[in-house]
C-alpha cells in the first residue's frame, strides 16, 4: 500500500494487523464458537436473544467503526461511520442490561462466580467506555462548532480551542479502540480460558488486549498531532510571508484568525 492510495482513500489505513488480529476474534467468537455453545443448549432463554443481539451489533459496530473512521474512503465513510456507531451504542446498551439480568436475576450468579463476575466486569467496562466515547465526541463537535463560526478573539484563543478539539478526539478514539477489543472480547477471553481449564490465560490475554489497543490508536492518535503541527506550521510561514510584503495585513490576521 502506497501513501497515494491511502490519502486517495483506496485502502483505508485503519486495515493493519492489530485490526485484523481484533476482528478476527471477534468473528471466532461470535459466528464460530457461540453457535456451537448455542447449538447444544437444550432451551433458550428468549432474553438471550435480545442480548445476542445487542453483542453482536456492538461488537460488529465497533469492528466496522475503528477500520472506516469519518476521513476513510475520501470521507465517504463519514455517515455510515456516524449511524453505525449511534445503532451500535444504543444496542450495546441493550446487550448490557439484557446480560444483567441473565447473569445475575434469571440464573444464579453466584453458582460460578468467577465467571459471573468477569462477564459483568466485561459489560461494565463496555458501559464506562461507551459513555465516555459518546461524551468525548458530542464535546469535539461543539468545540468544531465553534471554531467554525468564529467565537474566537485571536489566534491563542484559537489554538486553545484546537487543542481541546483535538484532546476530546483522542480521549473518543482511545476509548472506541478499548471497547472494541478489551471490553467487547471479555466474554471470548473467558470462554477460551475455560475451554482449557486455564484462568491464568484471562491476564495474559487481557495484557495483550492491552497492548493491541495502544498499536492500533496510536498511529490514528499521532497522525492528529502531525497534522495539527504541520497546519500551524505552514499557518506561520503564511503570516511571515503576509509580513514582509504588507506587515497591516498581518495585523488584521491576527485579530480574525480563523479556519
């Protein structure tokens, strides 16, 4: 893959291992192994398939969402990307609720505890990230907002204002990679480790969540930061230029800074 083709938006650059790695699992996990668990269960709980659902959906949202950002394809991506994500949140919360009370109204919790208790930690953990994603972005576009109409007095308040513009997006973008492979993955890491009569694989499993969670946000979260300099950079260069042929023109810049 050239840097031709990603800035064309013929191979979105979100495609790499780690993504493939996460996506993997998730399709492992939930048309492979949960079909065969299902499979052998002589009666279904009619909730559990509202929470097969809303895992599914959430989970496939987040696959989708974290290989097809706004800017993919051209910026073509950006409306799926955004309704995608909303359908997903809102079915997640559905999964969450759904597997609650499965785990610990309709079944008896505490008859295998360990795993009661990390599936719940797992829904937990969904419900803190996905909150906070929510959060974070609604916070990035009031603040896109207001850069675009001007409520700014001169180029610090303006930068003050990327730099919150550009913090809340990491915050969102840190926290959809978290839920797409730490949170959602809880349940299969489990499975995994009882099908081999293993928990000490949970933690080293997790670690690697961890770990893959940092390889892939950290490439979107630095190409925000090179950009963001460079902009400024060549914003600079511009006003130096704007000075030395007509140093009244600069000061009219700095006092309606705006992009």
């Amino acid at each position: 893959m050239t840097k031709d083709q990603t800035a064309t938006g013929a191979f979105p650059s979100t495609l790499n291992t780690s993504w493939t790695v996460a996506t993997g699992f998730c399709v492992w996990f939930l048309c492979i192994h949960s079909p065969v668990v299902l499979a052998a269960k002589g009666h279904i709980d009619p909730l559990l398939y509202v929470h097969l659902i809303g895992s599914c959906s959430i989970y496939f949202a987040c696959a989708h969402n974290t290989l097809l950002t706004p800017s993919s394809l051209g910026g073509e991506a950006r409306l799926l990307h955004i309704w995608v994500g909303r359908l997903g949140l809102l079915l997640g919360i559905a999964a969450f609720v759904s597997g609650f009370i499965l785990t610990w109204v309709r079944k008896d919790g505490t008859k295998n505890l360990g795993f009661s208790i990390g599936v719940s930690y797992g829904g937990v953990a969904q419900m803190i990230l996905q909150f906070a994603g929510y959060c974070s972005i609604r916070k990035y576009q009031k603040i896109k907002a207001d850069i675009e109409s001007c409520k700014y007095e001169n180029q610090d308040e303006l930068f003050a204002l990327q730099d919150d513009k550009d913090k809340y997006l990491d915050i969102h973008i840190t926290c959809m990679v978290q839920l797409f492979i730490l949170a959602c993955s809880i349940p299969g890491i489990i499975r995994i480790a009882k099908e081999v009569d293993n928990y000490f694989l949970i933690p080293i499993m997790i670690m690697i969540a961890y770990c893959l969670c940092y390889i892939m946000a950290s490439p979107i979260r630095n190409r925000i930061k090179e950009k963001r300099i460079a902009e400024r950079a060549g914003r600079i260069s511009q006003d130096v230029e704007v000075a030395l042929i007509n140093p009244s023109k600069l000061l009219y810049r700095e006092s309606n800074y705006g992009i």
